[in-house]
C-alpha cells in the first residue's frame, strides 16, 4: 500500500523519499492510497488540519496523527514518519521533569522488543532500560557507523559500564542535557568518565524556563562549555501555545546554536 506522508514543517528527522511532502499539495501528485499528516508540536495542529483539507481535494482518504496529538507509538517502522537510520528502541521516561510532555504522552519508560536498526538512537531515556535491553541495543550498534544517540543519554545514569560499551561503538555524537542549575554536577561527572571530544559531546540546555533571567541562561551555557561539552540551547515552548522570544533571547541561542562561533568566541577569550 502506497501511502503519503505529509508534515507540516520539515524538520532534521523529516523523511525524504519521494511520497514525503512538506506543506500543500504539489501541482504533480504521486498516486497513494492514503495520505497520512503527520504533526509533531502541538503548535502545528492547526496547519495539520488545515493540511487535512488540503490533499483532501485530491485523495479519498486522509488520516491525521502524531505526537501532538497524542497517537499511540508503540512500534517504530524505520523511515515511515522518522528518516531513514533512525530508530527507536524504547518509548517514554520514568522522569518527572517539569519542563517535559513524553511522561504525559508517553507514559513510563517502556522498551521494543523488535526495535529497528540504525546509527541515530532517540529514545528519551535509554539508559533507564534493563541491562539486556541495552546491551541488545549496544549489540546492534556495533554494526553501525557514525553512531548519534540524539534522544540523549541521562548523564545520571553514565556509569563505567556504560563508557565500556560506547567505546566499542562508532561514536559520532552523543547528547547529554543541563536543562537547570542542578543538573552540572552530573554533567561533570559524566564528562570525565566519557573522555570524549567536545564536538562529540553535545548537551542540551532549555533556555528561559519559568522566567529565568538572561544572564542566569548564559552562565549554565558557560557552565556547560567548561565542562567540555558543545550547548545546544532551546528556548523554552509551552506545550498549549507559541512563545516569540525578544531579540536578546533569540540572539543568545542563535550565538551558542553554531559550533563555529562559540569556538571562535573561546578561542578570542584565551588570546
């Protein structure tokens, strides 16, 4: 059954083979026998639906789903909604984090039994699985190169084991988070364990959650900087509407979210 999928933004995980679409429906169609849209950020439902209405005009069924609207994702088909080499090996979070949907989306952390290969791991909390899950994960890994575990790793959980099994593995990038103040001291400490490369240890970092000051933001970034991570700061979006950031905010995440100028910027300091 062919089917299209249709996103309302593109995004670095959007597919792209050739029944992908990003916004309206082209002037040439391919024929389907579905068109599903798909919606991601609960600030793109009203697009979706409108979407909805849109390829409706031109195919008898039309379906709409996805995170924002809380569809069930309880197995992962490589490619379909998610690129290729993407994969999912567990869904949901036993965390309670203030600032995060997947326990309320999701529920607790439950693992896939016959999970997809690929390079790019996105569960939301790996390391919260039993040991035979990882190690099956870690199994299949050692197949894969340019090794990405981009849903990231809790840097709670960074134990001596774990730094064994990833260092048997292709390693590209992997992401840790500092997402409050608190959260440092775990950064450290999982940084030194790790002993990787900066470039390879990526960290998110929520920006302005519960109206925290500009110039608290910029010292956990530093924070994170000196810990030997490279930040990945997101502003903040509540989960019901869309925040537009004032320039100063924007500027901030824009300057940390390019690797070139925060090196540059670090490097000028130490002239």
């Amino acid at each position: 059954m062919k089917i299209i999928r249709v996103f309302p933004r593109r995004t670095s995980m959007t597919p792209t083979d050739a029944y992908v679409f990003v916004g309206n429906p082209p002037l040439i169609r391919p024929r389907a026998d579905e068109v599903h849209v798909s919606v991601a950020f609960t600030w793109d439902i009203d697009e979706a639906f409108r979407l909805v209405d849109a390829w409706g005009q031109h195919y008898s069924k039309v379906a709409i789903g996805g995170p924002a609207l809380g569809t069930p994702c309880n197995q992962h088909t490589a490619g379909e909604y998610i690129k290729q080499g993407v994969t999912f090996t567990s869904r949901g979070c036993n965390n309670h984090c203030p600032w995060c949907l997947v326990p309320e989306r999701e529920g607790k952390l439950r693992t896939i039994e016959h999970f997809a290969e690929g390079n790019v791991v996105q569960d939301n909390n790996l390391l919260q699985a039993d040991h035979r899950h990882i190690k099956r994960v870690f199994e299949m890994l050692k197949t894969q190169h340019l090794v990405s575990f981009t849903g990231g790793l809790d840097a709670r959980l960074i134990t001596d084991a774990v730094v064994d099994d990833l260092r048997n593995l292709s390693v590209y990038q992997l992401f840790l988070a500092c997402d409050s103040k608190g959260a440092i001291k775990a950064l450290r400490q999982a940084v030194a364990k790790l002993a990787m490369r900066r470039d390879q240890m990526r960290c998110y970092v929520l920006l302005c959650f519960e109206n925290e000051s500009l110039s608290d933001a910029e010292a956990r970034l530093e924070d994170v900087w000196s810990a030997g991570c490279l930040p990945f700061p997101q502003l903040y979006q509540p989960p019901d509407h869309w925040i537009t950031y004032e320039k100063p905010w924007r500027d901030l995440a824009r300057r940390w979210a390019r690797p070139a100028i925060t090196k540059a910027i670090h490097k000028a300091q130490q002239v």
